[in-house]
C-alpha cells in the first residue's frame, strides 16, 4: 500500500477528515508519524553498522554514526580490540545504573569498554575508548525509513515495495484513525476506542512479523522420538 493509498484509507475511515477540516499536510505528518511509530514498535527495518572509535572518547552521536537509528535491538554493542579481529559483546546499562555501581566512571582511564548506555541521542561507553580503531563498534539496531513524500512511496521501503511489511500498512492506518479522532473532534470515547484498535492492530501484526516457523519446525522434529535428527 503506497502514500497515495494510505491517504485515502484514512480519510476514509474517518468521514469527517475532509480536506476542510484535515489539511493534505496535516494528514501526511500523521501518517508519516504513524510509519515511524510502527517502525520502532516492531522493529520491522533491522539493521547492524560497524563505525570506528576515537582516542579518550566516551561519547559517540548516534545519530552520525547510525543512519536512521531507532531503537538498539536485542544483539545490542559489540566491540573488537586494536589487536583482535574478534568482537566481544558489550554489556547494556543506564546512566543511573552506573551512576550507583560505578561512582568514579566518568573519571576513569580511557581503555576497551566493557559497558554502554544510551541516553537520549547519545551512545555512552565505559571505559571511553583510548585509541582509533577501524570498525571497532558493531551495533545492532531498528532503523526508521524515510518519510514519504509522494503518492508512490512506500512506508518502509521507499519507491520498492517491501513484501513481507505490507502486513503493517493496516497499523499506520489505524495510527491515523486515532490521531484523527482528536483532530476532528470526535471526542474522549471514540479516541481511546480508537487508541485500542491500533493497539490491537499492532499486537497482532508484531506476532505475524515475528513468527519463524523454520526455528519451531526444527526444534520440535529435533526433540521429537523418532524425528529426524532424534538420534532414534
């Protein structure tokens, strides 16, 4: 479903977003919105980058390192060494949580980094990396597309369609039913009720996205008596 067909899916779950009433660039904030909201929630545009580190620096924006950085996923920060072509995975923390085991980490001397935090914008590592290194970071993250601008876009894949996200178009539009709702004043009952179709919209889509068929074939034809690969 491209920006073309998504605009009048959402007027027209909502009658009263005439153009009147809805500006045309009112409406493509709100989808477009909506695109970046689903993209985060499910991590739909998964994505690892390698970038280099600097002396004694503790702090890198993620936003110059990482194109389009959402969210980390669950792989996280990796790190190498300047004399391992190995990397090792660093451990994920928040500021407070430094902030009361390490008291002194902000002081301490630069070296590998063992930790990370991210906090807002910025990626935090601790101990602050002591030299420049090729690729020494290996991060693992969601990513938000670009938004749309014209009726032949895609949500998440630009002018290219994206089979396997067309299950999410349907989100973006109950996202823009419920921002809707409120622009056109339809009132606390109908925005929440409308709240709650995104929300269930978005539960279900997360579950067909994350499905992997493959991994639970296997694991129960592994375990199985008399399975192939049972051993019996």
């Amino acid at each position: 479903m491209n920006f073309g067909k998504l605009r009048t899916l959402a007027r027209t779950f909502v009658t009263e977003a005439k153009k009147n009433t809805v500006a045309d660039a009112e409406l493509d904030t709100i989808i477009n919105a909506g695109k970046t909201e689903v993209a985060t929630r499910t991590m739909c545009l998964k994505k690892n980058t390698k970038f280099d580190s600097a002396v004694d620096t503790m702090e890198y924006d993620l936003t110059e390192e990482l194109e389009r950085f959402l969210t980390p996923d669950k792989s996280g920060l990796w790190y190498r060494t300047s004399t391992s072509t190995n990397y090792r995975q660093l451990i994920p923390k928040t500021i407070s949580w430094l902030d009361e085991n390490i008291p002194n980490w902000r002081d301490a001397d630069s070296g590998d980094p063992t930790h990370y935090a991210i906090d807002g914008d910025k990626l935090i590592v601790h101990p602050a990396t002591s030299s420049v290194i090729t690729d020494a970071f290996w991060v693992y993250y969601a990513q938000d597309s670009e938004d749309m601008d014209e009726n032949e876009d895609y949500p998440f894949g630009g002018v290219t369609e994206i089979a396997r996200l067309k299950i999410l178009h349907m989100a973006i539009v109950k996202y823009a039913e419920w921002m809707l709702s409120k622009a056109v004043h339809e009132g606390a009952d109908a925005y929440r009720m409308k709240e709650n179709e995104y929300e269930r919209e978005i539960a279900k889509d997360e579950a067909l996205l994350d499905r992997r068929k493959d991994i639970s074939s296997y694991s129960d034809t592994k375990f199985s008596v008399g399975g192939v690969g049972s051993g019996f």
